[in-house]
C-alpha cells in the first residue's frame, strides 16, 4: 500500500509547526510543505480547502483536513494516525 499524499501549511518561526512536523518525521512519513509566511496563492488554496483556518499548520492527509498540530497529537495518541496514514 502506498502512502496517501500529507500535505502541511506552515509559517516561519512556528512552535506548532514545528513540532506536527517532528511527529511526521518521526514516523518517517513524506509530506509536501508549503511555507505561507507571506501569503499568496499557497495560502489561498489553503483556505479554499479549509475555509475556517486562520492558524497554522494545517495538515492534510489525502483529502481529509486533518487540522492543526493538537489534532494531528490526538489522533497520534488514539492510535488512528497510522491507520490514515495507509488507507
């Protein structure tokens, strides 16, 4: 099986990112990062995908909008993280 593409949304200088992406590295997981600092059309898309976020990260797996830096450590430690992970 192969992995469902991870995409994350991240700022320059962000705790939270940082550590959401520790946890991806950690399982070895390969994601795509889009660093939106300054805006632009990565940040749009971002918010076309998720209207309601205004923080970041934003984690994708596949389509599924997973949320931000807690929600990706909650499903970690309800043991669903690596099930999504290889739908």
């Amino acid at each position: 099986m192969s992995q469902p593409e991870v995409t994350i949304y991240t700022k320059f200088g962000c705790g939270f990112c940082a550590r959401a992406k520790r946890l991806l590295d950690s399982k070895d997981v390969q994601y795509t990062e889009h660093d939106i600092t300054f805006g632009g059309e990565k940040r749009d898309e971002m918010l076309s995908r998720a209207p309601a976020a205004r923080t970041v990260p934003q984690i994708f797996i596949g389509d599924m909008h997973v949320g931000g830096s807690d929600d990706l450590a909650a499903l970690e430690s309800q043991g669903k993280l690596d099930e999504m992970l290889t739908a």
